[in-house]
C-alpha cells in the first residue's frame, strides 16, 4: 500500500516509534529525496584519509563517514559529544583501530599542539578555529563540510514562523573570516543549494525527532494542525520542498 493511503495517525505513530540515533538516513528511503552536493564529500575525505599520517575527525556522528575511507591513516582519532553515538563509533570504528574520545562541544580539544597532519569534520556543531589550528602541524590542512546558511528553513518556519535572524547564521563568508583570524588560510571554499522533497507526513516527523534544533519543542501533539495540513497537502501528490545548503571547506596552517 502506498504510504499516502495510510492514515494519518498510523504514519505519525510508526515515525514517532523509529529509531533516530546515529546519522543513517536510510528510514527515509521512499519517503523523501535531498539532492546531494556535486563534489562527493566522502570520496574526497576518502582520498585525504588515505594520505595522512595522523588525522583527526570532529563530531564524527556514528563514525560513518569516515568509515567509508577505505584507508584509514596509521593514527586515527575521531571525537564525539553525544554519548549513544560515541557509542556507536565505538563499534564501527573501534575495530579499524581509531582512537573514540568523547567531548563537550564547547571545551578546548584533548590534544597536543601540532599533533595532527589532517582535521575533517562533516556538519560540525561549532567549528573552534583557534583550537583547529593549535592542533594543526604546519602545512597541515582542515578539510570539513558544512551545513550552510538557513539550510532546510522551508520547513522549520513552516512551524516556527519567519526566523530572519536564525537566517544570518553559518554564513560561509563570516566562518571563512573567523578561520583567518585564527590564523588560517583559506585555500578552497565552494557552495551549494541542494534540494529536499518530502512524500509524507512520517518522513516529516522523523526527521524533526532527528535534527533536535530545528524545531527544539517538537511534538506531534503541540504541532497537531500544522501537521495535518502538511499531511493533506502530501496526499494531494504536492511534495513539501524544502533546501538544504552546504560549503566544502578546505584551510591550511
């Protein structure tokens, strides 16, 4: 049966029981599509992985990503600051031989100076750029992908309402200014607008379980009208289109 077919409350009720730890988002499979950036993060930090020495991975989520590298460098360290993923991480990545530290987000880095010939990061929560470079060997790089500016705020001011100021945050300009003034260059810094459809009222609901801080009071209950609007809009065959936004970037000490 198609998922528009169901009703409303069993959709809510199977998205509201599914499991949202780790950064998989295989759930959403036939339920919503995003548009992935053009440049391919994890074959570049696959590429980069494999020709460091000593690299280390900031909010490294389940481990995932890095462990699509095939090679992994002779010293890998990742960190993590939400404990069940840190967990996770664990397992996939424990194996291979990398280093799992568990961190707050905002406390300085548990690591000498100079220790690292490579920093990654795919969607870190605050990048700290003097505490980047501190760890940094000379020449080393840090290559990250970033959530950009106002990325999927279709959805969230659907909600919310208009958030103009939320809207200024991530800017890639001002983050590129912030990594110089920590003492970094910038070598490359590219963008992208990538779009997000979603087919039903699950995959809605799922994913705000997931992405906490993009509606933090979240419930179906509280958000009950906007939801069923949203619902029928969907079972209409009108997608809800949403943008993610996304900057690769890549700077050196």
């Amino acid at each position: 049966m198609h998922q528009h077919q169901r009703p409303y409350e069993e959709q809510v009720a199977e998205a509201m029981a599914a499991d949202v730890s780790g950064w998989g988002f295989d759930w959403l499979e036939g339920r919503a599509t995003e548009e992935r950036p053009p440049w391919g993060y994890a074959t570049l930090l696959a590429d980069r992985l494999g020709a460091a020495t000593n690299a280390l991975d900031l909010d490294t989520g389940g481990g995932e990503v890095v462990n699509e590298a095939p090679k992994l460098p002779p010293s890998m360290t990742v960190t993590e600051g939400w404990p069940p993923n840190a967990r996770r991480a664990e397992e996939l990545l424990g194996p291979r031989g990398v280093t799992v530290v568990e961190t707050d987000t905002d406390s300085e880095l548990p690591f000498a100076e100079q220790q690292f010939d490579l920093v990654t990061s795919r969607h870190p929560v605050r990048p700290n750029w003097t505490e980047i470079r501190r760890v940094l060997r000379p020449g080393g790089h840090y290559f990250a992908q970033h959530v950009g500016p106002a990325s999927a705020f279709e959805l969230i001011e659907y909600f919310l309402g208009p958030l103009p100021e939320h809207r200024l945050g991530r800017d890639p300009q001002a983050e590129v200014a912030e990594a110089e003034q920590a003492g970094l260059t910038l070598v490359d810094l590219r963008t992208a607008r990538c779009r997000m459809e979603f087919c039903d009222i699950g995959a809605v609901v799922w994913i705000l379980r997931k992405c906490v801080w993009w509606v933090p009071d979240f419930t179906p209950q509280l958000y009950d009208e906007a939801l069923r609007e949203l619902d029928a809009q969907m079972r209409s065959g009108e997608p809800f289109v949403a943008h993610s936004t996304r900057h690769l970037f890549d700077a050196r000490r």
